[in-house]
C-alpha cells in the first residue's frame, strides 16, 4: 500500500515546477502549417492524415464545372449580366467565380455596364 509523505508531495511539487510551462494555444495553432507539412513528409513514423475521399471530392474541378464555367460564358456573350448567366447556368455567382480562376478559364467577351441606376461595371 502507498502512503503518501511530505516529502512524496514535495517530491511532486518539485517534479511539476520543473517542467516547461505548457505551450499556448496561439503558439499551437501558429505551428500547424509546419507541423502538417512535417507529418505529410513523413518525419513522424506512423502518423499520417486519414484518407477522406470527401474532402478529395470538394477539392476536384470534374469535366461538370468545366461545362459550367463555358456556359455561363456563352450567356454572358449573349448579353445577359453576369448574375442572369450563372442563374440561367444553375451556379452562384461566386461558385463561378472560383471555378473560372481555378480551371484558369478567363471571360473574354464584353462585359456589361450597369443598365440600371446605381449599378457600376461588373467585376467577376
């Protein structure tokens, strides 16, 4: 059986005072590119990511957003606005967005100005 003495406490109080203080959270979160790039290249055996083919499916442009991205373009070369061309294509504005600068696939016709009071040039 284990009793516990003053000197056993003292022992531990004197252990803990030792120890480095704990790293904070902002220096943890600071380190995290670092830390999963050294994961990824493997300097720590055994430890790696799980395989999330979810994650892998968000990430991937297909042939679909491809096809998006052009038909939204063969609207807007028809003279509808930007907004009407991804409404008619079934996509955000903003969704096509990303997707035109990730396939690389600039618009290259004419860019509308605002018919309407108050509205200005279209920037995507």
């Amino acid at each position: 059986m284990f009793t516990t003495t003053t000197e056993s406490i003292s022992s531990a109080v004197a252990y803990g005072a030792s120890l480095k203080s704990p790293v904070s959270y902002a220096h943890q979160v600071g380190q995290a590119a670092k830390i999963r790039e050294e994961i990824k290249s493997g300097k720590y055996p055994g430890v790696s990511f799980p395989d999330n083919p979810k994650i892998k499916e968000a990430n991937r442009l297909t042939e679909k957003n491809r096809q998006a991205v052009s038909l939204v373009h063969s609207f807007r070369r028809e003279g509808h606005s930007l907004a009407k061309s991804c409404k008619m294509a079934g996509v955000a504005v903003s969704t096509y967005a990303d997707w035109k600068d990730r396939l690389k696939m600039p618009y290259s016709g004419p860019i509308l100005t605002g018919t309407r009071k108050g509205k200005g040039r279209e920037t995507v």
